[in-house]
C-alpha cells in the first residue's frame, strides 16, 4: 500500500487513493486533492459540515439560502409588529397570534 500526501500540508492522509475514501474538492475548475481530514475542514460548511465546491462566508449555497430565508422571516414578523399600536399588540397577544 502506498501512502498519500496531502496536496495541501503535505501529510499523511490515511488513504491510498480515491477508491478507498481519499478527498477530492473541485474549486473554480481546478481539483485540489487529496486532502487530509484537517484541510478538508477549510472546504466544509461551517452549519452543516459537507464538503462545499463554493462557501460563501464559511457557507455552503443551501445553509446560506436557508439562513437568509430565516433572517427575512423574522425581519418580516418584527416589522409586523412594530407596525401595531400597544393596542393591536395586546389584542393579538391575546389570540396567541404570532
């Protein structure tokens, strides 16, 4: 068995090619790899721990749409509330509208 160096720091992957689990990433058309567990982590989502081809700030696409969906969500029902008079606020409350 031959041992694989990462592409990165130049350590010991401990694995012995693609078929036995080595990582591969492809970043703006170009493949880097393989990679060790420890450099791998510079291309994995900070959320969701997959590898990602692009992050944007620390994020994978799909944890970036899901936490703005999240943020517009609740930016959207602050505004709602800050729209109502103490009274409209109490008589919702009331309801348990939220």
């Amino acid at each position: 068995m031959s041992i694989e160096y990462c592409e990165t720091c130049d350590e010991p992957t401990g694995n012995a090619g693609r078929g036995d689990g080595s990582v591969f990433v492809e970043r703006n058309g170009k493949e880097i790899g393989p990679l060790c567990d420890t450099c791998s982590n510079d291309f994995c989502c900070s959320q969701c721990g997959e590898i990602a081809i692009t992050l944007h700030e620390g994020y994978c696409e799909y944890c970036c749409n899901h936490n703005q969906e999240e943020l517009d969500r609740y930016n959207a029902e602050y505004a709602h509330w800050q729209r109502m008079d103490d009274e409209r606020c109490d008589e919702a409350i009331r309801r348990g509208y939220t």
